[in-house]
C-alpha cells in the first residue's frame, strides 16, 4: 500500500515556484495512488480543502511590518520563531488525517517549524523540500537588500554579520529579527528531527553542505514538469517575455535598461508588483515594453507560446526557478543571469544565453543576438524541451521520490 503523504506549505494556491510545486508533487502523487493531505495558512486565495478548518490563522507580515513599532515586532517573532496555534492546530491534524510521513515546503515564518515537534511527538518521520537558503540566511537569499549585493558574510551559525550590514530591508530591526530567528532555531535543533532535505538544484546542495549540514541527509531531487505543461506548435510573435514578480529582485531594473537600448525588441511583463514599485511602474516602463499585470495559468501558457525567449534577469541566487523549466516545456529559449542554479538549466548557447547578473548591457547583447537570429532561438527552444523531458519528467521525479519515501519510512522502522 502506497504510503500515505501531508504535504506543508503556507500558501495551498499557486503562486510562486514553492507553492505550484507543492501543488504539482500532490497531483503527481495522487496520480500514482497516494492519499494526500495539506497543511498550510489560512488565506481568501486558498484552494477548497477539507481540513481547511486546521488551517492556521492568516497572518499579513507585509502589513504588520508596514505598521513599525515594538508591538508588532513581538507579535511577528512570535509567530515566526515558535507558534504554538500552528503546533496545535497541526497536531490535531496528524490525529486526523494519520499520515505516514510529513512532508514539508515552504513554512517559515507563516507556519514556523515549531509543527515538527508536533510530527517528532507522534512519530511521524519529516522530509524538507527546500525551496531558499532561510535555514542557513538570515536574509533567505544571501542578499543585502538596501544594496542588491550578494553577501555570504553569516558563515555555521555565526549571523551578526546580518545586523551590521542591515541586509534585510536595510533595517536594523529587521535584521535583528531575523539574525534572532536564525539563533532560536538553531538553538531548538529543529534540523536533527528532518529525515532528509530535498535540494532541487545541486548548487543550493553545495550552499548547505558549506555551512555544515550533512551530507547523507541532502538529496539532489529537482524540479519536475507536468506531462500536460509540455506545448507543440508554438509560434514566435516577436516579443520577449518576464514572468514573475517585477521588483529589483527579479532584476528589473536592468530588464528595462536592456530593453530601452533595444527599440526595435519588444517586452512584455506579466506577474505582481508591489508599492513603491507600483506607483512609478508607468514612468519606468520604455515604450516597447508593456506591463500584463497578473496572469492566470491558461493565458501564461499563451503568452509563452508566443514568445520569442523567456528572460530571467534575477540578481540573487535564484535556486531552480520553475519559470525557466515552463519555458522549456513551451519550447522556448531563456535568457537567464550568470549566477546560483540557474547555470545548471540554462548553458551558453545551449538552451539559451547567459548573461551578467545586474548588467543591462549585457543583458541587451543576449537579448539582441535571439531577436537577430529567430531560427537560432528556435533550435534552442528544441534543446530546452528536449532537456526538460529527459531530466524533469513526471515520471522520472516520481520514481525518485517513491524511493526517498521508502527509504525515510525504512530508516524510521
């Protein structure tokens, strides 16, 4: 009989890359006769869930954070350190649904990891896909955030680094909160109760193994592509695509700066934006490039089968960014930064173009060498999909985490 799996994360909709991957490995395993169940936040965007009455409470960080005062800060600590309603509510959850194993996503700050000690309490063995680097950055993405630099100064537990550079949100504050986050649960032991990491891209592996984790408990799984993602007959109808969340980021800055140096290109963007950024948004944008807004899944399909190239521009250490294996499945090239996982999908002239992180020159070259040579972008569109049915198949991931679980439930017995 095919163990029975709690999925966690604190979105259940889809969103980002962690929250449509906990939604695809549901279907994939559902598809291959599993019962699944969920965990996560409760939220207006959820999908329907029976045990959506054990959901825990919503929580808007952005709001509270808004809102500066010590307050606040206290409550947010809290509830990102330790929260006992999630604990509990968790605990009753196992009591219901009486999983075989847990296993998690994204649940710090909304969730917290005190719902592990709920799983260890009832011997419910824990698995962890990790989706960033929040349990060894006190910044999540090895970031300064008032200075867009990467920084690896927080080195095996040693995080003040954090504080003095103010690298979240060019705040002391919240770099304190974080830094004093990182030390609670290193000081909990949270990750001695975790069976294995999934790391989806080798080189987030490569990160964790730096600062101390153990080898044998991190396994190398990545993403996967759902069979019905996978497009035939696109088209090319001359425009460059950005999907995701428009903020610096995302490296939209040079985006724009690369596309106002190409009047003959053309960019659409599709995806969230948040204030200030929103506000000026209009004056920012050259005007070949058009902002979409949010789109649903079925009209982002269209908007890549359309597409000339995806353009992935991020200036973090992006770990493996599901966008570029949707372009893949849609057959289209991907111009991506030079850096953190996303060198292990996209090669220099293979599959698409490489350029300078933070560099809109550079981006401008890579970006006008496709829009001069369409039928190259299409040739590599065809070693993109190739690639992604080779290496990200459904099936493929399926045997592997089969054989993960197997083993977390045989080490557990």
């Amino acid at each position: 009989m095919k163990p029975k799996i709690l999925l966690v994360n604190n979105q259940h909709y889809y969103g980002g890359g962690n929250s449509t991957d906990y939604l695809n490995t549901a279907s994939l395993l559902r598809e291959n006769g599993h019962e699944v169940a969920f965990f996560a936040m409760d939220s207006g965007k959820n999908l329907a869930d029976p045990n959506a009455d054990l959901f825990v409470s919503h929580i808007d960080f952005l709001e509270l954070n808004g809102q500066r005062n010590l307050a606040n800060s206290l409550k947010v600590l809290a509830r990102v350190i330790y929260s006992r309603e999630a604990k509990k509510k968790f605990g009753q959850l196992l009591e219901r649904v009486q999983p075989d194993l847990v296993h998690l996503h994204n649940i710090h700050h909304h969730l917290s990891p005190s719902i592990i000690y709920a799983a260890k309490r009832r011997g419910v063995p824990v698995i962890w896909r990790l989706h960033d680097y929040k349990c060894i950055c006190p910044n999540t993405r090895y970031l300064i955030d008032r200075t867009g630099e990467i920084c690896e100064a927080c080195s095996k537990g040693y995080y003040f680094p954090a504080i003095f550079r103010r690298c979240k949100k060019d705040s002391v504050l919240a770099s304190t909160m974080a830094v004093l986050e990182k030390y609670a649960h290193d000081f909990l032991n949270i990750h001695r109760h975790i069976e294995y990491y999934l790391a989806p891209s080798r080189f987030l592996r490569r990160k964790y193994l730096q600062q101390g984790f153990p080898e044998e408990k991190l396994k190398y799984l990545p993403l996967f592509v759902p069979e019905e993602m996978f497009q035939r007959g696109g088209s090319d109808e001359g425009y460059f695509l950005f999907l995701g969340g428009v903020n610096a980021l995302k490296g939209i800055f040079p985006l724009l700066e690369a596309v106002r140096s190409l009047p003959q290109t053309r960019l659409l963007l599709a995806g969230g934006v948040q204030e200030p950024l929103a506000g000026r948004l209009a004056e920012l944008l050259p005007p070949n490039a058009e902002f979409l807004g949010m789109q649903g899944r079925e009209e982002v399909r269209r908007l890549l089968a359309g597409a000339r190239a995806l353009i992935v521009p991020s200036i973090w250490y992006e770990n493996q960014p599901f966008v570029i294996l949707e372009a893949f499945a849609a057959g289209k090239p991907v111009i991506a930064s030079d850096l953190g996982g996303m060198t292990e999908l996209v090669k220099q002239g293979e599959r698409g173009l490489l350029a300078p992180p933070g560099d809109g020159q550079g981006l401008a070259g890579a970006m006008k060498r496709l829009w001069d040579d369409p039928a190259w972008a299409v040739e590599m569109g065809h070693q993109g999909q190739e690639y992604a049915r080779q290496r990200h198949s459904a099936q493929t991931h399926y045997r592997n985490l089969e054989e993960i679980y197997q083993e977390t439930l045989g080490n557990r017995k």
